[in-house]
C-alpha cells in the first residue's frame, strides 16, 4: 500500500529514510508548538485551545500534503502571520481574535477556491526559472541566518544591526559543537546525520546543565477555549482590503516561494514547474480553514522542510510521521518542547547551506535575470520574509526586462503579478 501511495521505488527511497526524514523535519520545526500559543496568547487567547488548534491545524494540513500531493514538505501555523494576527490586527487594531480568527477563516475559503480554479498553480509554475532558483538560494541563507540567531553565533547590535556572538556563552559553544559534529556526520555520509546531530547536541547541552529534562512528561489537551470562537459576521464587516492585501498576499506567495524553494532543492521541479502543484497547494487552504475553525492563525508551508528533503525526504511518507508526532504532542507537549533551540540551530545553518546550491543555475551572464534572482537571495533574509524577497524580484525582473527591450519574455501573468505587488507595497505605504 505504501509502495501504492507514495512510489518510493521510482523516487529511490525507502521507508526507514524517509520516516527519519520526517522526524528531522519534525524536530526542526516542533518549536511551533510552543510559540505559536505563546504569541497568540498576547492576543488574549487562551494558551491551552491555542496549543490544541496548532498541532491538530499542523497534523491535518500535513497529512494532506503527504497523502494527496506526495511531497515531503510539512505545514503548521505561519511565524509572520501569527505576529501580524496578534500585534497589528487584534492589538494595534483592537479587533477581537475571535473576529481576526474569521478573517483567516475567510481567507482560507479564498485559498481553496483560487486552488481549485488553479489560479496559485499557474502562479507557481508562471514564476521564472531565475527567480525561483533565487527563492531557493534566499530560503537558504533565510534558514541559516535563523540557526545563526539561534544559536547565538550572530547577534543583535545597535551599531551595525547584527554581530558576532559571545563564544564565551556555553549555549555557544555547544551549538558550534553541534554545528560541527552535524557537519562531519554529513561529509561523510552517515544516514540520519541531521538527526543524530540534533539529539547529540540536546544531550550535551543537558549535561552542560543548559537546558533541564521537563518535570513531566505527559498533559491532556484543552481545546475548548478556541474551537469555534471564530466570529465571520464580524469579520465580513471589517472590509475585504485588509483580507485581500495581507493575509491573501503574505500567505500565497509566503507558501508559494517556500514550496518553489524546497522543491527546487529536493529536485522535484519538471521543466521549471512542480507536478501535482494544486494538490499541494490544496493542503495549506484546508489547513488554514481547518486552523481558523480550531483556533489559530493562517496555516502555512514550513522552511524547516527542508531538512528533511536534505535528510533524503523524496515522498510523502514522512508527513505521516509528522503528523503523528504534532498530535502525540497534545499529551507530550512537554517532552518535545524540551529540545532547545540552540539544539536545531545546527540544522538550520546546515541545511541553508545545501539549498544555496541552486543559485548556480541562474543565467548569470544575462544580467536581466542575474540582479532578479541576487535581489530576491538578498532581500529574503534581510527582510525576515520569503514572499518579500520573491515580490522584490519579479518586480525587478518585469522593469529590468522592459528596459532592455525583452518584453517578450514576460508572461501576462507576471505582468498581473507585477501590478498586484505595487498596489500591495502602496497599500503597505499608506498603512
């Protein structure tokens, strides 16, 4: 059934690789789960119904994917949506979350029916090759940045935004233990070296005493304070601008460029464009619905997946493993939220690495398509936002192409993208 489902002889896979695919992809990203509640409950959320409505919004989302599209890319609650959700729409705007929870409901309805008409997948496959070896590229070193961050290794500055960190901080130390560890492990090939690298450095930070084994092991899930609270009467009353011009474009080309930049890196593209891109598509429109329902904001592909495809994630078996783990974690929750972020962090740095690999296929001496893709790798870190970096180089890929007289090469869909990213960055202006 599985051999059925998922064809792992023609993706030359196997099933023990591919479940530890999945539990890397897994431990990379299980921070989620208590930041998302964390970050909510500054709305006023109850922390418990938050919790329940990310790992059941993670789990189904992910199952879709793995099962429906075959591919090894996991989904949960979105970093950059949660924040928006909770410090501009609910705090600085004083909308009720149970209303801002309709919004996203709404929204995810919009995802679902631009899905099935296949509006996203022509927006997929539409993007240029340049640019989405570039999204690649800028994941990566997106990614990287992250683990440096969280390793500590970089560090806040108020002089010069970001600078080194203190190697004399044990938790540093045991990161860049981690990092090279994980890195050998890799050079020389060893299965599960991404996951190994993770555990061994969880454990010695223990030993360290850095980090404490939780107090116990086990809780019951609380759902009852964010199922069904949203209000959608409210919600159709706010106006359709703010649904239209955030949530519809961060998430679209937020997932949209994480899916072109996993995939890119895990070799799944055909001609420049992804198979089955609806399928995929479909699962973050059910997610977000079914996350708005339960209690949490807009539902989105993850990053983090990409250690998993650096694991050797070639299917969507993994996910079913994923999506195992997020609803064991409604009664472990504190076992997994044990793993430190200084832990990852390893991974994170590691894997980024490996995807900035694509960035050898842009045309470099065309520099028309050359400053797109090096605007898009350098704006996507710089910015904290994958669909940032992806408007900032289409724009300038339609103007660059304009002025030297290729207007041919771009299509009328990245004209209409063109003008729907300045009237965002208008909007954002008058915001």
């Amino acid at each position: 059934m599985l051999e059925r489902i998922f064809k792992l002889t023609e993706n030359q896979t196997t099933i023990r690789r591919e479940l530890l695919a999945g539990l890397t992809t897994f431990m990379t990203m299980a921070y989620i789960i208590v930041v998302n509640p964390r970050m909510l409950a500054d709305a006023g959320m109850p922390i418990e119904g938050v919790l329940f409505a990310t790992c059941i919004s993670a789990a189904v989302a992910t199952l879709v994917m793995g099962v429906w599209a075959n591919y090894p890319i996991a989904l949960a609650p979105g970093m950059s949506l949660n924040a928006y959700f909770t410090y501009t729409i609910v705090l600085g705007r004083g909308v009720p979350w149970q209303t801002a929870l309709g919004v996203v409901f709404i929204s995810g309805c919009l995802f679902l029916i631009l899905t099935l008409t296949n509006v996203r997948e022509q927006i997929v496959n539409g993007i240029p090759d340049c640019l989405k070896h570039g999204t690649a590229a800028g994941i990566g070193l997106f990614i990287a940045f992250v683990g440096m961050r969280n390793a500590k290794i970089i560090v806040a500055s108020p002089a010069t935004f970001v600078t080194l960190g203190n190697f004399g901080d044990p938790a540093v130390q045991i990161a860049a233990f981690g990092l090279i560890l994980t890195a050998i492990l890799m050079a020389r090939r060893i299965g599960g070296a991404i996951l190994i690298g993770i555990v061994v450095t969880t454990l010695a930070g223990l030993l360290r005493g850095l980090s404490q084994c939780p107090s116990h092991i086990f809780s019951l899930p609380h759902p009852g304070g964010t199922l069904l609270k949203l209000n959608l009467g409210g919600a159709a009353r706010i106006g359709l601008v703010e649904l239209i011009f955030v949530f519809f474009f961060v998430d679209l080309f937020d997932n949209v460029g994480t899916l072109v930049g996993v995939c890119e890196q895990g070799k799944f593209l055909r001609d420049g464009k992804l198979p089955r891109a609806s399928r995929a598509l479909l699962a973050d429109a059910i997610g977000t619905i079914f996350g708005a329902a339960t209690g949490t904001s807009t539902v989105t592909s993850y990053i983090e997946s990409a250690a998993g495809v650096a694991a050797g994630a070639r299917t969507g078996l993994g996910n079913l493993l994923i999506a195992a783990l997020f609803c064991a974690a409604l009664f472990c929750a504190p076992l997994l939220t044990a793993i430190p972020s200084y832990a990852t962090a390893p991974a994170l740095i590691l894997v980024g690495s490996l995807m900035c690999e694509s960035i050898a296929k842009v045309h470099w001496d065309d520099f028309s398509d050359a400053f797109p893709a090096f605007l898009t790798v350098l704006a996507t870190p710089l910015t904290f936002s994958v669909a940032t970096g992806l408007s900032l180089g289409l724009i300038s890929f339609t103007f660059l192409k304009i002025g030297a007289g290729k207007h041919r090469e771009i299509s009328p869909l990245i004209w209409i993208l063109t003008v729907l990213f300045l009237l965002r960055y208008a909007y954002l202006a008058v915001e």
